[in-house]
C-alpha cells in the first residue's frame, strides 16, 4: 500500500500546523514552504483539510490556520481520508466499485479484503498528529543474538 502524494503532503502539512499551535498563526502557504511541498499544493491542501474539519481558516489580520481540534484527536487515518476519501486497499471495496473487476462469478475474497482494510484504517488510527510532532525516543538498537561470536 503506498500514500497517494497529496495524502503524503497533507501529512506534512498538517504536521507544521501542530507546531504552531498555540503559537503565531500561518497561512496555507507559510505552512507549505515550511513543509517543502509546492505553495498551490498547500493552498488545495489547506481546502480539503478545512472541509475535512481538520483545520480552521480565520481571515484579517490576526487570522491564519489552526488546528480545528487538538493534534491529539487527529489521527493519520482522518488526515488521509481528508485527501484521498474512504480507506479502501482494493477498489472493490469503493461504493462504486461493484463493476471493477473482471470476474464473472462473485469473489470468494471480497469478504476478506473488509476485514483487511479495517485492520489498516484502524493500525492508521492509532497514530495522531500529536505523535508526529514529538522527538522519537532514541532507542537502542537490539543487539542480534545470531551476530554473537562464540568464545
């Protein structure tokens, strides 16, 4: 399973948006620059988000983005859905994709492939945004019990 890009960005973007929580406001295209991703992106990104209830767009002067809500209650599986819509690893998992595939009699598999695709849509709901902006523990490196040299 690969990230479509703008999902891809819409992490980065969102990740600069939790650092400036609480601090100076930025606008779609300070965050985008700060995230590395082109300034259109940013400003299509900073829509779908806000549409998304994910972040919060005030005008004027003391205006700028803002979380909606606290990064802690923002997991990847939102910020991801935000962009790219429902989680789905297959397309006949899509509403619309009951004419995707080539088969002729009904698929054995489709059953499982729910209950594969809520075990990923759940494992991206167990990381928030809170998580994504904290500095890694650094942890040290298991030693190999088969690197070991007998004596």
């Amino acid at each position: 399973m690969r990230l479509s890009s703008l999902a891809d960005y819409a992490v980065l973007m969102m990740r600069a948006a939790a650092t400036h929580c609480g601090g100076a406001r930025a606008n779609a295209a300070s965050l985008a620059q700060e995230a590395g991703i082109p300034v259109p992106t940013g400003q299509k990104l900073a829509s779908l988000l806000g549409r998304a209830g994910l972040i919060r767009a005030t005008r004027g002067s003391g205006g700028g983005i803002k979380l909606a809500r606290p990064a802690a209650a923002i997991t990847l599986a939102d910020i991801i859905e935000a962009v790219d819509g429902p989680i789905a690893l297959t397309a006949c998992l899509d509403a619309e994709g009951s004419d995707c595939c080539a088969l002729d009699r009904p698929c054995a598999i489709r059953p499982h492939w729910q209950g594969v695709n809520a075990l990923v849509r759940g494992a991206l709901t167990q990381v928030t945004l809170a998580q994504l902006i904290a500095i890694p523990a650094q942890q040290p490196i298991a030693e190999d019990p088969a690197m070991e040299t007998v004596q």
